[in-house]
C-alpha cells in the first residue's frame, strides 16, 4: 500500500482499487480514447455501498493517480473534504448503470472517432469481424436525447442496456460494463477496435461480407468461454499492467 494511503487511513481494499481504476485511465490515454478531459470510468468503492470513484475534473486522463481519484455519491456529489473538482452532470450515464446493475463494478463512457461514427450508423456495429462477432447479441443501443444532464434519462438508458456489457450511444459513444476494472476495459478496447475495423472497412466503398447469423452466435460462445472461463482477461490484464509500469509506473501512487 502506498504511503498517501497509509496516511489517511484508507482500507487495502479501496486502494486496491484506486489502483486499477487509474490504470484504466493511463491505458485509455495510451490507447487515444481520450476526450481531452471530458468522459469518465468509474468504479464501487468496496464496502462503501452508493459510492464510487471518479476522476477529477479537468486532468488529463495521463496524469490520472491512484491517490487523485474523487470519491462520490450517486449524485455525484464529493464525500471527502478535497479540492479537486468533479463533474456530477458526467455521473449521469454512470450513476444509472451503477444503481441498476449491482454486477457492474466499472462504468467506462468514451467519445472515441471510430465509437462516434458507428453510433451515427442505422444498422450500428456489424458483425463483418471476428472481434464485432464476439460481441453479438451483447450489446445495446441507447437513441439520442441531448446531452446527458437529465436524470429521467437514466431509467431509459437502462432498459437500453439490459445485462450486455456494451451500450451504444447513438450519435453519441460508447460505454461498457464489467464485474471488474480489467473487464470493463476489455470490453471497451474490442469494442473500439470492432469500430475502428468496420470504419475501415466501409470507407472502401466495397462490398462486405457478413458471415451467417449463426457464424456470429457462435463466436460469442467461444469469446465468453475463453475470457472468463480459461481466464485470458487477467492475462490480459497483467499485460496491460506491465507496459504501464515500463511506461510510466506513476499511476500507483
């Protein structure tokens, strides 16, 4: 545990998880799925029933710390005496995931380019790739009202959502879900990727290839079977985790 933990008192539990939660905000800044400093990742305090962490406003998500990261309420109102700022009308989306999805420990919204543009598309993300077929049938769409400041929205935003792992924002983004930190990172990053495959695609102007219904069914089973049964997600993780520490091992402090 890090010394700026130790000093406040704060359980290994929460630090623990301030830990992975700005290490998802390092490894979003790498990977460019950045809006300057707009969009979060939240994730439940452990043992804090209705509180969460969030980052402060108006850092770069590269300068994100475990020790910089806000706790809230599900208002988004600050529950510590810090000075950092954060932004309640951004907890909108989380908030509602999180109140209505008791397995959704991690919330991640992004404004990326290729999540943008698929969320303009009618038909949405389409299965033309092996990475959008692991994701058929698990991902929901949400249409467009505004900007996300209404708080009657969020009742509408989780019946889009449901028990899949992705929701598209339409003309809007994406967001994800998942029983851990490196879950809902997992997700966002093939999802993103999914998007970023079919942009690519369609802005060739040929004609595409979509494989048969059952083709995508059945790459869904096998992607379930083999990122939480085999345990390739904490695989993953680790992975992940070690290029940040070549990169800049900062976030743990």
């Amino acid at each position: 545990m890090s010394v700026v933990a130790m000093k406040t008192g704060m359980g290994e539990a929460e630090w623990a998880a301030r830990v992975e939660l700005a290490a998802c905000y390092r490894l979003l800044a790498h990977f460019r799925m950045t809006d300057l400093i707009y969009t979060h990742a939240t994730v439940r305090v452990p043992g804090e029933p209705g509180r969460f962490l969030i980052n402060p406003y108006g850092w770069r998500w590269d300068e994100i710390t475990a020790s910089s990261l806000v706790k809230i309420d599900v208002d988004g109102n600050k529950v510590e005496d810090r000075p950092e700022r954060v932004n309640p009308a951004g907890f909108t989306i989380h908030s509602a995931v999180h109140m209505s999805r008791h397995d959704a420990a991690c919330v991640i919204h992004t404004h990326t380019r290729a999540g943008m543009a698929v969320s303009a598309l009618k038909d949405g993300l389409l299965p033309i790739s092996q990475i959008a077929m692991q994701y058929h049938g698990r991902v929901g769409y949400h249409a467009y009202e505004g900007i996300a400041l209404d708080l009657d929205e969020r009742e509408r935003i989780v019946a889009d959502l449901q028990d899949k792992p992705v929701l598209i924002l339409r003309n809007h983004g994406l967001l994800t879900v998942g029983r851990t930190v490196a879950e809902a990172f997992s997700h966002m990053f093939y999802v993103n990727m999914a998007c970023e495959v079919q942009i690519a695609a369609q802005s060739t102007g040929a004609e595409l290839d979509v494989p048969p219904l059952a083709v995508a069914e059945r790459v869904g089973r096998q992607f379930d079977q083999m990122a939480y049964d085999d345990g390739d997600l904490m695989l993953e993780w680790a992975a992940h985790l070690r290029l940040l520490d070549t990169l800049d091992p900062g976030y743990k402090t």
